[in-house]
C-alpha cells in the first residue's frame, strides 16, 4: 500500500470518510457483506479509504485494488471520475468500476469481475 498517500490525511477527509462508512448506499452495503471478514477469498477489503483528496469504497491492500460503486450521479462525472482514476493508477492501484444495479441485481457477476482484476 502506498503509505505515503494513506498516512497523510487530512483530518475532515478521515471524518467523511467515517461519515461514509455510517451512510453506506444499499448497494455499497450489499457488497460489503459480500468482501468484508475476509470472505472475498481469504482476501481483506477495508471501505471509504482516503487516499491522497479522494476516499475510495472499497480497498484490497494485498491485491492494491480499489472497486467502486457507481450510481447515476457517475453519468454528470465522468471527467472527474476518469481524472480519478488516472491519479489512483497513477500511485499504483487498480480500479474497477462496478454499476449499484449490477452489485443489486447481478452480484455474482461483480465479485468474478474483482477475482478476475486480481489475475491482470
């Protein structure tokens, strides 16, 4: 994991991440009952991490992968979204992006996307 961008947080970015973690999105719930206590595979994922000015959903620090969980509000982002991204790839973690309506309605489908993201 890239401590220098962890360990350096802005203590307001720290507290909404908490927020986060209390207000989860039903989907975001969903999937984490689906990655939390180690059942993704013997593998741990943390939710609303802060890295650099961003919190991230979920983050697998053995696989450095984060998976995001995109709502509509994505459709007006898509500019930030992608500069996001590049920032994170940019201090070496992967990024998925996975929609809420296939975490509600196809789960399986997202938990073989992230197994398959832990291969490439």
């Amino acid at each position: 994991m890239p401590k220098t961008y962890r360990n350096i947080q802005n203590p307001l970015l720290r507290q909404r991440a908490r927020e986060l973690r209390a207000e989860q999105t039903p989907s975001e719930a969903r999937l984490w009952r689906a990655l939390r206590n180690r059942a993704a595979g013997g593998l741990k994922f943390h939710r609303q991490v802060p890295f650099g000015s961003y919190i991230v959903d979920f983050y697998c620090a053995e696989k450095k992968l984060v998976v995001e969980v995109d709502g509509g509000v994505h459709d007006d982002q898509v500019s930030y979204d992608a500069d996001r991204t590049a920032w994170l790839e940019s201090i070496g973690l992967k990024v998925i992006r996975v929609r809420n309506e296939d975490v509600m309605y196809r789960l399986e489908a997202v938990l073989d996307a992230i197994w398959n993201a832990f291969d490439s």
